[in-house]
C-alpha cells in the first residue's frame, strides 16, 4: 500500500536526488510510489509535468518543498494552484488539483467566513 501523505525522507528513498536522473525516470518513480500523483509526463529528459491532487495543505506543502518551490511563488486560481520547482537537474511543473478548496475549507474553518 502506497502512502497517502509522502515524507520527504520516503521520496529520497524512493527518488535518488542524483544529476543523471531525467524526467522520465523521476515521473515513473513518482508515479509509482505515491496517492495522490493524478499524472506525471515528462515534456522533455529535463521537464516534468506533474498533477496532484492533495488531500490536506500539508501535503501540499511538502510537495512544494520537495520540488523546492520558492516561498511564495506558487499561483493559485480557482480550484487548482501551480508552481515550478526542481529535483536534481529536472524542471518539475506542479499543478495541485483541488488545492483552491482545501485554502478555502482552512480560511472557514479559522473562522475567515460568516
């Protein structure tokens, strides 16, 4: 059974950060390895697209840090959220599906609705 929330230290077993890795192997191993990984398609040996689809903020979040997003660089519109980040020497283009609803169930549930 895959885990539903990845630690970091369960991606780096699974994923060497290591400069040889392309974008086709870090897409497999992805793939196969964590819920929540809706797509992985490598665009070119050094761009990966990859869709989640989180079932909390803080996976988000560690899908950010994972990828080392930027702090505060990630675009949310609507339902979905996007950033770009790296691992190793691949580009990754991240989409979090779903992540626009999980923003708004914190800001009500921390009393930010009427």
């Amino acid at each position: 059974m895959r885990p539903s929330s990845p630690t970091s230290a369960q991606l780096q077993q699974r994923v060497p950060n290591s400069p040889a890795n392309s974008a086709e192997f870090l897409a497999r191993k992805v793939s196969e390895s964590f819920d929540g990984v809706v797509s992985a398609e490598p665009t070119n040996a050094k761009t990966l697209r990859l869709e989640v689809r989180p079932d909390s903020l803080g996976v988000w979040d560690w899908w950010l840090d994972r990828f080392h997003v930027p702090v505060g660089t990630a675009t949310y519109r609507g339902s979905c959220a996007t950033a770009k980040g790296s691992f190793g020497r691949v580009t990754v283009l991240l989409t979090g599906l779903g992540v626009g609803e999980l923003v708004a169930a914190e800001f009500r549930n921390n009393g930010g609705a009427s």
